[in-house]
C-alpha cells in the first residue's frame, strides 16, 4: 500500500467507538510491545489544548530536549499530529509504521477483538514513532474528552494540565459545566500535579474535588500583570509578571490576544517540570517566539484571516479581536458550525460584529445535509439577510485574494476542518 493508500483507509474508519473503552488501544499498546517508559504530559480542555501543548513542546525543545507530540485534528496533513521537535512524521515512517500495525490489527481480529477507530489507528501510530525515536518526553492533547479518551490510556504522566473549560461536544461529555468538568479531570493521576486554567468556580470545584479523591497536587493558574508592548497584524509583544515570575518581554508570532493566556498555562506548567527538565528564562522566552499554531487567529494571506474557533468561548474571542484591531474594515465571513447546540449562540455573537457586510456558508462536506439551510435561517433570525449558500468554497477564495481590497477583510470561522481546507486551496494556488 502507498501513503495515500493508507491515508484514505485511515481516515474511511469510524471516527471513534461507540462504546468506548481502553480495551482495543490496551491490546494494541501490548501488541506493539510499547513500554511507557517515556515521561507524560497530558493537556485536555475545551480551548487552548493544542496552542499549550505545542508552547510547551517548543520551549522543551529550545532547552536541548527531544519532544515528541501528539494533537488533534489536523488541518491539511494527517501527518501534522505526530511530530518530533515540531517535524511531522514523515512519509516513509508512517507508511512503513502503519504497515506493522496492520499486522497486528488483524492478529486481534482473529483473537475476537473489535476493529480499532481511527483515533485508536493514529494514537498507537504515535506510540510506535516515539518508540522508535525515542524522545526525553512526550506531550499528548486529548481527542475530545479526557477519562474514556484514547490518550488516556498511558499511565506514565508526569503532569497533566486542564485548560479553558466551556460547554463543547455536549452529546459526548455531557449537558453541563460540571459534567465537562468532571470527564476532563479524568486524565488526572493518584500523585502527580495538575495544572488548571478556569475563571469559573462550578469548573474549578469540580476539578478540586476530583483531584482530591485521587490525591493528585492540584495548581491553579496564578494571575499575571500582562502587558502588550507592541503589536501588529502577524505578531504581540507582551510582558508577563506574577509573584513568582517575571518575563520583560514575550515576542509571540500571532495576532490572538487569548494566545496570551495559553501562554501562561505553558508557563506554569514548564515550571512544574523543573525538577525533571532544565531550563532558563531565556528557553521559555525563545521557545514561545518559535512557536506556530496554523489556522489559530492566522492572516494566511492578506485580507484573508483564519481562525478554528467552533464553539461559543472561541467566537466570542473571535469577534473581540475583530471590533478591537480591525475596525476599520468591512468584514465578510464564511462560516461553518458542526454543533446544532451552539450555532444559535455563536450566531447571535457574530451578528455582533459591526462591519459585518456578508456570509458565506459552504455546502461542503464537513456539514450535516440541509444544516447550510439551519444557519442561514438562523442569520435572519437575528436580522441580518446577506447571507449566501456556496457550491464551490475555492471559487471564492480565489476570486477574493485576486479582487481583495485594503478596507476589506475575510475571516473563515466555525470549524477547523473549514480552515484546513482553505489552507488547502491556498497552498495549491
């Protein structure tokens, strides 16, 4: 089989279990003879998972250490959620990878196991790389939730951290708060610290409380005296002070003010690792100026702004850099959102902005049949009418980026897949 070969029959397998369960990902890690032996960090979260997992890896890596990561989703290339030192994995090793893993997928089948998902498939592809490659430690994001993730199933952490917590993938995790919270705080362990980012006390009780049970030392997050010192289009610089640390001056090469916040989660958590792993005021400040997170508040082109914000936190963010740092130009969106449960929330905030001179929803494949209809219904619900149904989503990009004006901008919001297949049409021309 080619790569692409195994790449189309890697991602026609169901997305995840139905029942889900350790017990296929657990055969496979015995199957593949991974050991974990290699050290844990573990992120789960509603927003700023893989911003904080990436920071931390990049400053890991600007202190001499060989970092191996993995995330979710991917935007352009399957490859991009297994890395070393930021290098995706290359072709030759994931087809020569999942060659072996077929193997032993099907000696499971015949010993009566169920076939794995496709995120059990990437995950024990991730195990077998880092096997091979041996790296000092190995950051993780988790998929979706956090106790039943396939992450979730190594045991060798020597931290976890819970990020930003809001109302996401409901139909999964659970209607509440609360309920988020609790299947999040799943990746902790008996012992080992957990660092947490929230502002509201119902996520934070619920986090203690777990931790609690299971003697895991629990970290908040310490407030900082944050301060932008420049900014523009591509890039902040900033200054981060708090009673324990003091940074002068943070270059960050992205225009989302919330990237600021992740930061101080990397922070924290890189100075719970100073026991295990080195490192200078001057690694962190590096490696937070090396770091780079496609299609996160991203101007991919002039005139043309990407950001994978799909739930009601992550719009809100959205819309605040919007009217904060481009007010003086007409906005056009195109908009996509997976999730019934929020899209009348987040429309209601992106009605908001107040330049907003068109929507464009894709009929593309990522959205449920007849959901393009749902949300342009929703659009005039709340009085705005320029909406637009698309057939071709790169007919468009390309007419914009040839007739783009300085007083206009194009943002593309809703979902990552959307993003990653505008990168896509940008990258082929």
């Amino acid at each position: 089989m080619t790569f692409e070969d195994i790449v189309n029959e890697i991602v026609e397998t169901p997305r995840f279990r139905k029942l889900p369960g350790f017990v296929v990902i657990k055969a496979l890690i015995r199957k593949i003879g991974y050991m974990e032996n290699i050290p844990v960090v573990h992120v789960a979260g509603t927003n700023g998972k893989g911003s904080v997992v990436m920071m931390m890896a990049s400053i890991l890596q600007s202190a001499g250490y060989k970092v191996g990561t993995f995330t979710s989703p991917h935007l352009v290339d399957i490859r991009e959620r297994i890395r070393i030192n930021n290098q995706m994995i290359s072709k030759d090793a994931f087809t020569k990878i999942y060659r072996r893993l077929y193997k032993y997928m099907e000696a499971l089948a015949l010993e009566g196991y169920e076939k794995a998902s496709f995120f059990e498939i990437i995950f024990a592809m991730a195990l077998m790389y880092f096997d091979k490659e041996k790296p000092d430690i190995i950051i993780l994001e988790t998929g979706i939730g956090g106790r039943l993730d396939t992450t979730n199933a190594l045991n060798n952490k020597i931290l976890t951290i819970i990020t930003n917590i809001s109302l996401d993938h409901t139909q999964i995790l659970g209607e509440t708060l609360q309920a988020i919270a609790y299947e999040k705080s799943g990746i902790m362990r008996s012992n080992i610290p957990v660092v947490l980012y929230n502002t509201i006390e119902e996520v934070n009780d619920t986090v203690r409380s777990a931790a609690a049970e299971i003697n895991a030392p629990y970290v908040e997050v310490l407030p900082f005296d944050a301060e932008i010192i420049v900014r523009n289009q591509e890039s902040i610089d900033f200054s981060l002070r708090n009673k324990y640390y003091e940074y002068e001056t943070i270059h960050m090469n992205t225009a989302g003010d919330y990237q600021i916040d992740n930061a101080k989660i990397a922070i924290t958590g890189m100075h719970m690792l100073q026991q295990q792993f080195k490192f200078t005021k001057s690694d962190v400040i590096e490696g937070i100026n090396n770091f780079k997170w496609l299609g996160r508040m991203t101007y991919i082109t002039p005139g043309i702004l990407l950001d994978g914000a799909h739930n009601k936190e992550g719009i809100e963010a959205f819309v605040n850099h919007i009217d904060r740092h481009e007010k003086h130009k007409t906005i056009d969106l195109v908009f996509v959102c997976m999730d019934d449960k929020q899209d009348i929330e987040m429309i209601e905030i992106l009605c908001n902005i107040k330049r907003l001179r068109s929507v464009f929803i894709p009929r593309e494949k990522y959205i449920k049949a007849q959901k393009e209809e749902r949300l342009r219904l929703l659009f005039r619900q709340n009085g705005f009418e320029n909406v637009y149904l698309i057939d071709q989503l790169k007919d468009l990009i390309v007419k914009r980026r040839k007739d783009m004006k300085d007083d206009q901008l194009l943002c593309c919001v809703g979902s990552l897949y959307l993003v990653g297949d505008i990168i896509k049409i940008i990258e082929e021309g």
